[in-house]
C-alpha cells in the first residue's frame, strides 16, 4: 500500500459524499411538484500501468468517481402524459362548452322557450273561446312579445358565449407565446450547461413541466435534441426550436355574425403564425383547438345561433301564413304577427301587431266574434314539423351532446390520471429508497475514511519509525 492508496480512499470519500448530497436534493424535492429523481452513477476509476522493465506488476484500481448525475426520468412515459393532457384538455373544453351553452336553454322551468310557446298557443285558445273579449287579445300580444324576447334572449345568450369564447382564445394564444418563449429560453440555458459539463437536471423539471402546459394548451409534443435543446411541435410545426421561439396570433371577426359566414367570405377565427399571417396552423389538441373547433363556421356556437334563427324563421312563417287565412275585427284578412329585421332572424323578430282588432282570429264570412281561426292557430302547438318540434329537436340534441362530452371528458381526464400516475411511479422520491441509499452511502464514505486513517497510520511506521528497531 502507498501513496496511491491515499488518493483511492480519498475519491471514494468524495464520490459517496456527492452522491450523498444528490440524496439529500431528491429528500428535499419529495413534495416538489414536477421533480424528478436524480441518481449520481459511479465509476471505478482504472488502474495506470505501463509495461516496463521494473514494472510493479499487479495493483489495484484508483478509486471511484461520480460519472454523471441522471434523472430517472422516460421520454416515452412523458409523451404519453402529454398526448393524454392534450386529449383531456380538449374534451373538457368541449364538455364545458356544452354545458354554458345547454345552460342558456334553461330547459325545463317555468321561463324556458317550450312554456313560452305554451302560453302563446294557449292565448291563441282562449282568443279562439272568447273573441269578443279585448283582455284575451291583449294577453294574447303580451305573450307574443315575452315569445319574442325569449328567442332573442337566447339568441344573444348564444352570441355572448361567442364573444366569450374569442377573448378567451385570445388570452390563450397569449400563454402560448410566453410558454414557448420560457421554453426557449430554458433550452439556451440547458445547452450552455451540459456543454460546460454540469447538471442541469432540475431545468430540464422546469422544461418539461412548461412542454406538458403547452400541450393542454395546443396539442404540444417533443423532440429532444442531441445538445441538450427540446423542439416543441404543433401539428408538424415548430413552435420552438433550440433556443428560438415562433410566436403565433389569432386573426379573424370578433363578431360571431362575420366570422360564422361560410368563407371565403367571412372572417373566420383562425391560428397563424405571427410573422405569417396568411399560414395557417391547425392544432390537433388542447383547450385552444377546441375553442377554434367551436368559434368555427358550422362549429357548436355557429350551429345553434343557426338553430335560434330556423326556430325564429319556422315560428314566423307558419304563424303569419296562418293569421293570413283569418279576419281581423274590421273583416280585413290577417297581417303578419311577426316581422324582421335585417341580418339574424332570432335578433330582429318583432311583433308586428299593435293593436287587439288587428287579431284575425274569425273565418272569412263566420261574423266579426268568430274564433275558428284563432283555434286553428293554437293547433299549430301539435303540428308535426312546427316550432314546438324543432324545439323540442334542438334541446334534445344538445342535451345528447352534452352528456356525451362529459362521458367523453371522464373517460379522457381518467386516462391522463393513469398515464400520469405511471410516470410518477418512476420519477416521483420514494423516501424508504432515499432513506437506504443515504445509510448506504454513509457507511461507504465511513469505510473509506477508515482506509484513509489505516494507510496514514502504516505511512507513520514507514516514514518515522523504519530503521530505529534495536536502537
């Protein structure tokens, strides 16, 4: 044994005290959110020797040395995370897009759509059993009016989640832009690190944690490049590559009327990339993809604004047509009960009567108190095809729809709970392994202070106390 032996228990000492104080990171990051475990890996350091004339022959190795700090970490486990969060998130989007909108219906109360036609029809029949009675025809123009307000209220309520749902988009293309912008940044810091030999383990958490955001955001994956770097990609393209972010905007009406007009005519809301404003980017998942699909022409909100303007056309048309083949108290043939304005039907319905004589609810030729008219527009409560039927369609649909993207939100939030869980189970501290792992490392770095005292104590008798036997 000699002086080599001091600098092989020596590098033991310092190896097990790093990888004591890599324990001792992951103990105090147990409740970290987002850490993930490291491990030190150690290398036995090999022998010097040279074949000579006066070679020493055999010896021992010289010690050990941390050959790297690693993180217990899986990039196949982490995909899967962030193909399930991009999942989720757009299903619960769509989920909590149907239930403001099946909100709005009010479905089934005392002040929805359904009892208000109710009333309307049900003034007509008591028109039809009393004409010559002013109250009823005056009842009968009050629920027309409540009608009225009632189908533009909903049209409005729809027109307003709209309106909502586009600012919304907005503040999220803005996190998306500052995300990406973080990542970037955490990439030139990570590049500069791992070249100059250190650790930059506990960046990379802060990484991937912003990559997992992003992909609830719009659908994110990785793409882990050989320095170090991380490539964020949206649909094929780079949202981040190495150290540079692309940042993209969100261009299109912000009223639902223009940007819901079937292009190219109308102004849709769309993604595009900042510095390129006419390529659109097309994001497969996350909560912005959903809210694109639903502020689209044809999408959710487009659709049943649509739906709010058929039950405003249906209504008018069939009523008036109806109100045509009656007379009013003067014996003049009935005007329309309803009229429009320019533009969405279910915004500009108003009604056109102004006064209880302008009713037509006799037959031509049945006398000025005849109600047969009035009966036969009560009656068009049970008409196949009518306004009541395409109500009862439309709430029925949304009511499907609804129940089937919270079944579907479930489903998907579940499985990105199984997927997370499985990464935890790789990356998370467990406390017992850390617990052993210090005890370990502890009795190594023990050890080999007692080799270190050994060969100082056999140094001592060689170097002062050799040659003095006898003396």
């Amino acid at each position: 044994m000699s002086f080599s032996g001091l600098s092989m228990a020596l590098s033991s000492m310092i190896a097990q005290r790093q990888a004591l104080e890599v324990t001792g990171q992951n103990i105090a990051n147990a409740n970290t959110k987002g850490y993930t475990r490291q491990r030190a890996d150690m290398l036995s350091v090999e022998a010097l020797s040279a074949p000579s004339m006066h070679s020493a022959g055999l010896t021992a190795g010289n010690g050990v040395k941390i050959s790297s700090i690693t993180r217990i970490g899986d990039i196949f486990l982490d995909a899967r995370v962030r193909s399930e969060t991009s999942g989720a998130s757009f299903q619960a989007a769509q989920a909590k897009a149907l239930g403001r909108l099946e909100s709005t219906l009010t479905e089934p109360s005392d002040t929805s759509v359904a009892a208000q036609l109710a009333k309307f029809w049900a003034g007509w029949q008591d028109v039809a059993n009393s004409p010559d009675d002013p109250a009823a025809r005056n009842v009968l123009i009050g629920q027309a009016n409540a009608l009225v307000g009632q189908i533009s209220t909903g049209y409005r309520a729809t027109e307003t989640q709209w309106s909502q749902m586009r600012t919304e988009a907005s503040t999220l293309v803005t996190e998306v832009n500052t995300t990406a912008q973080a990542v970037a940044h955490l990439n030139q810091q990570i590049r500069s690190i791992t070249v100059s030999g250190g650790s930059a383990n506990e960046l990379a958490d802060q990484r991937d944690q912003l990559i997992t955001k992003l992909s609830g955001l719009v659908g994110a994956e990785a793409r882990h490049r050989e320095d170090g770097t991380v490539d964020v990609m949206v649909a094929g393209n780079a949202l981040v590559r190495g150290i540079s972010a692309k940042p993209v905007a969100l261009e299109g009406s912000v009223l639902m009327e223009e940007a819901t007009v079937n292009p190219p005519t109308g102004d849709q809301v769309r993604l595009v990339w900042a510095d390129s404003p006419t390529v659109p980017l097309n994001p497969q998942g996350g909560t912005l993809a959903s809210h694109l699909v639903n502020l689209a022409p044809g999408g959710l909100l487009a659709s049943a604004a649509s739906s709010w303007n058929q039950l405003a056309t249906t209504l008018g048309t069939m009523v008036n047509a109806q109100h045509a083949t009656g007379v009013d108290l003067d014996g003049n043939p009935g005007g329309p009960v309803f009229a429009f304005a320019p533009g969405a039907a279910a915004a500009g319905m108003s009604v056109a009567i102004t006064s209880s004589d302008q009713i037509a609810a006799g037959g031509p030729g049945q006398g000025a108190f005849d109600g047969s008219a009035a009966d036969a527009m009560s009656q068009l409560a049970n008409l196949q095809g009518g306004p009541d039927a395409f109500w009862r369609g439309f709430v029925v649909d949304i009511g499907v729809k609804t129940q089937a993207a919270d079944q579907r939100a479930t489903v998907t939030a579940a499985a990105r709970a199984t997927a997370e869980n499985i990464q935890l189970s790789t990356t998370s501290v467990d406390l017992d392994e850390e617990s052993i792992n210090m005890l370990a490392y502890q009795r190594a770095y023990e050890g080999a202070a007692r080799v270190l005292t050994t060969i100082d104590e056999m140094l001592d008798v060689l170097i002062n106390r050799t040659g003095r036997v006898g003396r």
